[in-house]
C-alpha cells in the first residue's frame, strides 16, 4: 500500500515527513465547574490502599473532605521545609 492510498489519520495527523496540524492545548473554563474547583488544578498520586483507606477514615472522623486534608498535608510540608 503506497503513501497516497492510505487515508488520512484522525485529528489531522499525518505520515512522517508531511506537516500536522497543531494540536490545541485544552483549557478549561472555571464556567461550569463547581465553585469548589475554581482556579484549582488536579494532582494525583498512586499511594497503598492501606493508606487510602486511612486517609478516608480520618477525613471522616474531622468530619472533612479528603481534599481538605490533603491540602493541609501539602501545606505543612510547606511549612516545614521553606522557612
């Protein structure tokens, strides 16, 4: 099968050696998220399940979210090394 038999690749990619369209960074809108996300950006971590789970539990015997208390780990160790 020869270059110009094939058809063409899906977001406008191309074979080697022709040009490709840009592809467009997505951003996304605070519009539609809830207030709680507003200006705020994911951050992942694979941890045990062991940990997970004590995670959870505390969050819940705080009576707060498990972001919340992750956002408060980050900050004391922020705290603890920049001084």
């Amino acid at each position: 099968m020869s270059a110009t038999s094939r058809r063409p690749l899906p977001g406008g990619l191309h074979l080697a050696g022709q040009t490709t369209t840009p592809i467009r960074k997505l951003e996304a809108k605070a519009e539609g998220k809830p207030p709680s996300r507003a200006n705020k950006v994911q951050v992942g971590a694979f941890v045990s399940d062991e940990t997970r789970r004590k995670l959870k539990m505390l969050a819940i015997e705080q009576g707060r979210s498990v972001n919340d208390m992750i956002e408060e780990s980050f900050q004391m160790l922020f705290d603890k090394y920049t001084t």
